[in-house]
C-alpha cells in the first residue's frame, strides 16, 4: 500500500466523451495527488453513463479505452491505484438492486442533479427509473468498496449526502444482530487488557460527555487492531457509538477544489460550452484555436491599450504563466507594448509543454493496448475481490444467506 493512512478512496468518471483539459486540472491532478495518500479505488463509470445515453450507448464504448489511455498519460499509476470497470463487477448491481428496497422514493426525488439535468438536458427523456436511481447506483459503488473519502466537485457533494443517509438506515435495519452486547464485549477482549481498558474509557467519554475527541481516538483505536476481524471491528465502531454493528460506514465527500480551468471562450471549460481542449488534440490545432482566442474588445488594433480582466487569455495566464511574466504581461497589455499575439505565445507554450509528455505517454499505451486491458483486468479483480466480501455481509445481515 502506498500511504500509511487505512483510508479508502473511491471515484468514478462517465465515459461520454474525450477528456479535456478541464477534466485534467479538475479531477485527474487531484487523483495522482491522492494515489499517494490513501488506498484509491478509480473506475469507469459506464453504466452511470447509460442512464443519460441508453438511446446512444456508442459514444460510451468508444470512450472507455480512450478514457483509461487518458488516465495513465495524465499519471494516474496502476501501481498506486486499482483501476476497474464498474460493468466488470456486477456485484455494484446487486448492491444497488438491494439498497433500493429500502430507500424512500422522496430521498432519490429530492437529490437536486435530477430535475437539474432533466431540465438542462432536454433533448433526452430522462422520465426513466434508471435515471432516478443513478444517485443510489453511487451509493452503491461507495459503500461496497467501504470508500470513507469520495473526491467529488460541488455538484456531486448531494449525492454523498444521500450515501450517507443510505448507510444509516441499512445500518439502523441490519446492524441490530442478537446478542449484540456480548458479542461486541467479547471483540473488546480480544484487543487486549491495555486497549480494552483504554477502550471502555473512550467509549465512556464519548457517550455519557459526548467527548468527540475521546470518538475519534477509540476509532483509530479499533482500526489498529491487527488481530479482529471484520465483523468484530464493525460492531465495536458500532458499540461505541451506542448503537448496533456498522456494516457499511458512511463516507465523506472530498471536495475536489473548483478547476480555474477556463475554456477557449473564458468559460469553464466543459463539452457542452464547446470550447475545450482535448488532452489528445493535435498541438498545431491546439495553437491555431489559441490563437484564435477572443481577447479584450477594447483592443481593437494593436495600439489601443488593454485591460487583461476583461480577456480570456488573461484566465489562461493564470494557469499557464510565472508570476514575473505576468506581470509583464500585464504591463505590456496595457500599455499596448505588447500585442495580442505575442501575449498568447506565452500561454501556446505552456498549453503545449503540458500536452507533450501527457500525448507521448498516451502514444504508449494506445500502441500496447493490450498492456491497458491487462491493467484493467487486474484491476477489476482486486476491486472484485472487496466487493465480494461485502456483499457476502451484506447477503449475511439482510438474511439472504440460504441461497
Ligand atoms: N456521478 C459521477 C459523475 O457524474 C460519477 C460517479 C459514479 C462517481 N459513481 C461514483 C463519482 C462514485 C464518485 C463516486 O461525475
Ligand atoms: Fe488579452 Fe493578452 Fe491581448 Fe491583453 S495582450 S488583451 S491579455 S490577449
């Protein structure tokens, strides 16, 4: 493992299209930051992408290898991170199929991206229980990984929301075993005299003073424990909470810091604006549309001056361009010492200097596909692999372990 923290990360990106440069400092730098950190779990979210596209699933199948292709050149590390296919393990459908016998319809109604997308989507009949469900399918793929921290921008944060919620009640419904007492008395003994002694202290505090210190120091506590299983380490989370066992725990949303990626138009950048650039563009292409770029409209010849607030390219300088040179920059625009096209030279180079390494090694990998697929099918089952021993509490807890 790569990081000394027991954390998991989870994430999931649709594959409905080629990923730009907005997916690249949006999502993609924060997730080879986190590979680092904490045990990651990435995946293709392809049946996510079915509830919008199920009229047109092509799109999806071309961009799944194209996306994962994209995913190593922008230096996600298969090494680091597992990297899956959601469709690759079904168990993500048995889980949702069960979660939704008990989540209210209201909770599913009043997640905002559902009347949000239908009305920005219109051309699509998005009427469709798939689509009201895509939210609890999340949960799904959250809580079977028991992912405690999901990267996730703004408008993916209500979709924790109702995870965490969904996780309470299974909790509240199939946590309350028999003999839950003794069971969760007989877990503290096998921590040990000196943990358990610690433990029933902690468990003291936190209950009787509501000490959040003394909750946080008893769940790293029991998380250290080398020697419990699973099950005893869910019921004593549980028992110091003063409640029944904690089968799936709820996760936390990450928040992944708002991309100043702006598009070619000063826009954030994103597909349905049309002004992105795709991580696998022709760099010549890609300069050519740079340097097509509006600029500030006062800027008429090359001798007016101009104000870089009011120009596009200036928000590209803030990604792309040092301090000192743009201040110069600054200066020269206006003054008008400087024109418009030498202004986004700057910015060309720095647009290209980024793309190069990231198309060379994606070059790579579309050359040794197989290489990519081989990746994927390791992936896969590891992420299988966790999914299944949920599931098997899972089936266990809802009473479904006769079949
Ligand atoms: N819904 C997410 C999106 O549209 C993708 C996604 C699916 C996801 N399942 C997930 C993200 C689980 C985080 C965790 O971007
Ligand atoms: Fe924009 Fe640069 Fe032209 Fe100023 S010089 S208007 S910042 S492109």
């Amino acid at each position: 493992m790569p990081s000394a923290s027991n954390e998991r990360v989870l994430s999931g990106m649709r594959p409905t299209g080629k990923l730009h440069l907005g997916h690249y400092h949006g999502v993609l730098k924060n997730w080879v930051k986190l590979q680092h950190e904490f045990e990651c779990f990435f995946f293709v979210a392809d049946w996510h992408a079915l509830t919008t596209h199920y009229e047109s699933p092509g799109v999806i199948a071309e961009s799944v290898w194209d996306m994962v292709v994209d995913w190593l050149a922008a230096g996600v590390n298969p090494n680091a991170a597992k990297l899956f296919l959601q469709s690759r393990v079904p168990e993500h459908a048995e889980l949702h199929l069960l979660l939704s016998m008990m989540t209210p319809l209201g909770w599913l109604e009043r997640v905002p991206t559902y009347k949000d997308q239908q009305d920005k989507l219109k051309d699509k009949d998005l009427a469709t229980y798939g689509f009201l469900g895509y939210p609890l399918l999340q949960s799904a793929d959250i809580l079977i990984y028991r992912a405690n921290r999901v990267p996730v921008g703004e408008d993916q944060v209500a979709h924790v929301e109702l995870t965490r919620e969904v996780a309470r009640r299974f909790n509240h419904l199939y946590g309350r075993e028999e003999g839950f007492e003794e069971k969760a008395e007989d877990a503290v003994r096998k921590m040990g005299k000196k943990a358990a002694k610690l433990f029933h202290k902690l468990r003291k505090a936190y209950t009787e003073q509501g000490d959040g210190e003394a909750l946080a120091v008893a769940q790293s506590l029991i998380d250290d424990q080398q020697n419990i299983s699973i099950g005893d380490k869910e019921r004593l989370l549980g028992y110091l909470e003063g409640g029944g066992r904690i089968i799936l725990p709820e996760p936390e949303a990450l928040l992944t810091p708002t991309s100043k990626m702006p598009g070619l138009d000063g826009q954030k950048m994103s597909k349905s604006y049309n002004n992105t650039i795709a991580l696998r563009d022709d760099p010549d292409e890609v300069a050519q549309r740079l340097s097509r770029m509006p600029t500030d409209p006062a800027r008429v010849r090359r001798t007016d001056p101009g104000d870089p607030t009011r120009c596009p390219v200036w928000q590209l300088h803030e990604v792309y361009t040092d301090e000192s040179t743009r201040a110069e920059i600054a200066d020269g625009c206006r003054t008008a010492a400087i024109g418009c096209l030498d202004c986004k030279a700057h910015v060309i180079d720095g647009v290209r200097a980024e793309l190069l390494p990231i198309q060379e090694r994606a070059r790579e990998y579309q050359n040794d596909i197989n290489t990519v697929r081989t990746i994927i099918d390791e992936g896969c089952e590891e992420a299988r692999d966790v999914a299944q021993e949920t599931m098997e509490e899972v089936r266990q807890v809802m009473g479904l372990a006769y079949r």
